[in-house]
C-alpha cells in the first residue's frame, strides 16, 4: 500500500509537469507567431501562474529549493558584471521555463525511483504531516523528512540541515497562511505577503501569535542563515545539522500538541 500511494503520489505530481510542458510548447508558438496578440498573452501570463503553483508545491513553499531558485533565475538577464537585470524576451523565457520544469521532472523521476526502492524496505512508517493544512503540501514534506533523515545517517549534513529547515519553513508558513495575515498581531507581523518574510521573522512571528513555542531558537547561527549558505559546502557541522532536526521535532509537536 505505501508504495502505491507514492507511485501515485509521483504520478499526479509528473502527471502536472508534462502537461504544463505541454501547455509550454504551445505558447512557445504562439508567442513566436504573435507575441503582442492578447489571446498570447492571457495564454502566456496563465501558464506563467500555473507554472509557479506548481514549483511552490514542489518546493515546498520555500524560496530557498533549488526548484524554486531555478524558476526564480529564468525570469532575470545578467548583465557583464554578473548583476540581475529585469526583462528576458518573452519567447526566450517561454524556453527557460521550459528548461526548469523539464528539470523538474528529470529530478522527481529519480527521486521516485529511490522512494520506491526505500519504501519497499522501510521498517518504519514515514512521519506524518497530517497537521499540515495544504493537502497538496503534506507528501512533500514528508519525502523531505525522510530524507533529512538519511542524509544525516549518511553523514551528510549540509543536506540534511537544508532539508530541516526548508520543512521548518514551509510548515511554519502554513500555520501562518491559515491563521491569516489579518489575524496577526499589528506589532510583530511585517508588511508585504507572509511568502516574502525572512526564515527567521516567520518562526517569530508564529511564536508570538501562540502558534509555536521558543524551541526554534535553539537554531544554530548555520540554520539561520541556510539560504545563504549555497555555495558553502563543508560549513555545516552535525551540531548544525542535528540541532536544526530537533527544532523542527519540537516545532511539529507544537502544530500537532495531539500528536
């Protein structure tokens, strides 16, 4: 059974990639024909918001994936010095985008493949994210959680302090995003959609409306600041990495206190 709800759960996931590859060459066309039409337009900016919907659930909601980077970077021109320049040709960013979804899939494939073969082995039950109020949020992170756990039996630490915090905070933004920006207290909860906060004003924020307690802040400087750390490979120690999991442990009971 746990291997067919994720055999199922990959398929509906590539399922929504191909179609929108599909969808993509089509206004690829459209736009190479006639670009200042505003049927190609509506088609184009349509695709564009399904295309993100789709990259945010598989990124879990946090900016930081290397899926959501990826489709971030598509949308911006470098210019000599290396500095992000608005604008990119419409029909070119329809083959960029194209490029990132394509990656998607590549990546989810493999992926599918190594959750099969450990849920075919597995001894335990994965964790559950039930609390979770996305539905479509929930198998995400717990893929993630599982493999936050591997990496750190594998001694890979860098990886396995990204994948706690990245669930940290997108459970955290989901616990936020059901409570409502207007329900928040004025004080403590910043301007401008909740997506958009920084990693730790997020945790703060939740702490203060009463959603999570003070266990987050035992977070290493290291998780802090794990958006950063990109290109930091070997920074990470296990402290980090087994601290950032036991914030995320004491976070998950206090979204889930019925667990």
């Amino acid at each position: 059974m746990a291997q067919e709800s994720l055999r199922a759960q990959i398929q509906t996931y590539l399922s929504r990639l191909q179609e929108l590859i599909t969808r993509g060459r089509q206004v690829r066309e459209l736009v190479a024909g006639n670009p200042s039409s505003a049927a190609t337009i509506a088609a184009n900016r349509r695709w564009q918001q399904d295309c993100g919907a789709a990259i945010y659930q598989l990124s879990g909601g946090s900016k930081a994936h290397w899926l959501a980077r990826a489709f971030s970077e598509a949308f911006l021109v470098r210019s000599a010095d290396g500095q992000a320049v608005e604008g990119v040709a419409p029909e070119e960013l329809v083959q960029r985008l194209l490029g990132v979804l394509e990656q998607g899939v590549a990546s989810l494939s493999s992926m599918g493949e190594q959750a099969l073969l450990q849920a075919s082995s597995a001894t335990t039950p994965p964790r559950r994210f039930d609390f979770v109020h996305n539905p479509e949020l929930r198998p995400i992170v717990e893929q993630a959680y599982t493999e936050s756990r591997q990496s750190l039996e594998q001694g890979d630490y860098d990886a396995a302090l990204r994948a706690s915090c990245s669930i940290l905070e997108a459970i955290v933004t989901d616990a936020l995003e059901h409570k409502g920006v207007n329900m928040l207290a004025h004080e403590v909860a910043p301007a401008g959609r909740i997506s958009d906060w920084p990693f730790e004003t997020r945790l703060a924020v939740a702490e203060s409306a009463g959603l999570i307690r003070g266990g987050w802040a035992r977070l290493t400087p290291a998780a802090r600041a794990y958006r950063d750390n990109e290109k930091e490979a070997g920074v990470v120690s296990e402290r980090d990495a087994r601290t950032a999991g036991q914030a995320l442990n004491v976070v998950m009971r206090d979204l889930n206190p019925g667990r």
